[in-house]
C-alpha cells in the first residue's frame, strides 16, 4: 500500500514540476507527508518523521536550481493555535 502511495505522489510531482508556475495542492496530512519527502527524493518510509498540523501550510521548492529540490518551511502546531487565535 505504501509503495502505491508513493507512486501517486511521484506521479503528482512530475506534474508539478511539469508546470511553469506555482501550484497549491490541498490533501490528507499524511499524503502530504509523503509528497514532501518524495518531492525532496527521501524514501517513503521518512514521511513518518514529519509532523504536520491540521490545517498547516507547507512550501515545497528549490535551492540553487531544478535539480535541488527542498522543504522550504512547514507551519508548526503552536504557530496552527497562532493563527487560530487572530482570526477569532
């Protein structure tokens, strides 16, 4: 089942990567999980290393250039109840 996610993510990334502009992707935290270590060439299996709040924003990109793809920055659990606080 793992390896099939992994496929789909890698195939939704090739489609990604295949546009020339920004991308805004909504899923289920733990398929994001995998996309984000997928997108950064880790295997699957680190996805369970991440953390991901509900309803966290997550930005995913490059470094030097196209073939240095990196995890820019994840929102955390206590900037999620930051967040929360100021739009009430």
């Amino acid at each position: 089942m793992l390896r099939g996610v992994a496929t789909r993510s890698d195939r939704v990334i090739a489609r990604i990567r295949a546009v020339a502009s920004n991308v805004l992707v909504f899923a289920h935290r733990d398929i994001l999980r995998i996309l984000i270590v997928r997108w950064i060439a880790l295997p699957v299996l680190e996805a369970r290393r991440l953390d991901l709040a509900t309803t966290s924003v997550s930005t995913l990109g490059y470094d030097h250039g196209l073939d240095e793809p990196v995890s820019a920055c994840s929102t955390t659990r206590d900037m999620h109840s930051v967040a929360v606080q100021t739009i009430r």
